[in-house]
C-alpha cells in the first residue's frame, strides 16, 4: 500500500483535491521503531514517513420518531474516512484537522496507484453507509435516520509510518498507523532463503 509505487497515471477531475488536510502524526518515529521491535526483538530498522490519501466526509445524522415525518433534535455530527486508494471506510472518532497541503501531492499519491480508484460517488455511498449502520444499532425500529452531508467531501493525508528491517532470522516491513499506533504486517521473509 506504499504510496510510491504504481503507474503514475493523471488522476481525472473527479479525483482531484483542492488544498487537502495534511495530518501531523501522534505516534512519533521512536515510537513505531518501539512498535517494529516489539515484533521483531533485536531487529534494526529504518522508519519513514509516508502520508496515505483519505476523503473526509462530516455528516450530521438525525433520526425520526416513529410517529413523527420530520427529524427531531440536533443530531449528532459523524466523521467518516475514506480510503481514497481501496475505498474501505471508518467512523473516526477525531475532526481531522492539520496544515493545508497543495493539491499536486494528493494528485501524485491518487496518481501513483495502479488499478481502478473509488470514485466521489462511492467514497460518499461508502460514508453513507456506515453512518447509516452506527445509528441502526442504536435507534428503535422503525425509526427514520436522515443523515445530510455537513460540506462536500475534502481530501485527508493521513500520516503513517513504514518500518522496514530484520534481526539474524527474519526481515520484515510493517505499517505503524501514525495516529493510533496499530500496525499492519507487510512482509515478513526468513533470512537465507529464496
């Protein structure tokens, strides 16, 4: 998922971003080396920081009674990422908030990927989607939710971390999430085989 490799194709209207939120990490790179460690004891690693193209979409999320047409209350503003590159989704529990960074890095990133990219009209059915699952667990049946977007969908950088290294028996790359500090094995190869 490295946002250096792929074609390097243009990325068409629907996928540009007009000044993108670029996220500064929580974890820090001592930390996700910590992270790389923890897995691989003994290990040496190199850390990068590597940013992955995200669409934020804020909808405010309003349910209806079951006898009453229209919404009641102010809701409850939802916060939803995503993934510009798989189009998997995530209720975030945080605004994503940071610098602004120009529109031609989201466009390198978007455009470095190979295969085809979830358009603005699945990344708001995606966000959709999962606003509408939050609130079906919680409301009666029978209740309406009307959810509406609170602004159009905006382009997020969101910060991680890559951890490539090995000790005497393996060598591995993991992803270290540079807001929560979760991580996701890559690669992992034993040393001296082929």
């Amino acid at each position: 998922m490295s946002a250096e490799t792929g074609t390097g194709r243009p990325v068409g209207p629907d996928l540009q971003v007009v000044e993108p939120v670029r996220m500064d990490p929580h974890v820090t790179a001592a930390e996700a080396l910590a992270v790389f460690q923890r897995k691989l004891p003994g290990a040496l690693a190199a850390v990068q920081a590597v940013h992955h193209p995200f669409w934020w979409a804020a909808l405010d999320v309003r349910t209806r009674g079951l006898f009453r047409r229209s919404a009641s209350g102010p809701g409850q503003r939802m916060d939803v990422l995503v993934n510009a590159v798989s189009g998997r989704g995530m209720i975030a529990d945080f605004t994503p908030r940071g610098a602004t960074a120009g529109s031609s890095e989201w466009s390198s990133l978007i455009g470095g990927q190979s295969g085809p990219l979830p358009t603005r009209d699945e990344a708001e059915r995606t966000a959709r989607s999962l606003a509408r699952a939050k609130v079906v667990k919680t409301v009666k049946l029978g209740m309406g939710i009307e959810i509406t977007p609170a602004g159009g969908l905006r382009g997020v950088l969101k910060p991680n971390w890559i951890v490539s290294g090995g000790n005497a028996k393996h060598e591995a790359t993991i992803l270290v999430d540079g807001l929560d500090g979760s991580h996701y094995i890559v690669r992992v190869d034993k040393v001296g085989q082929s």
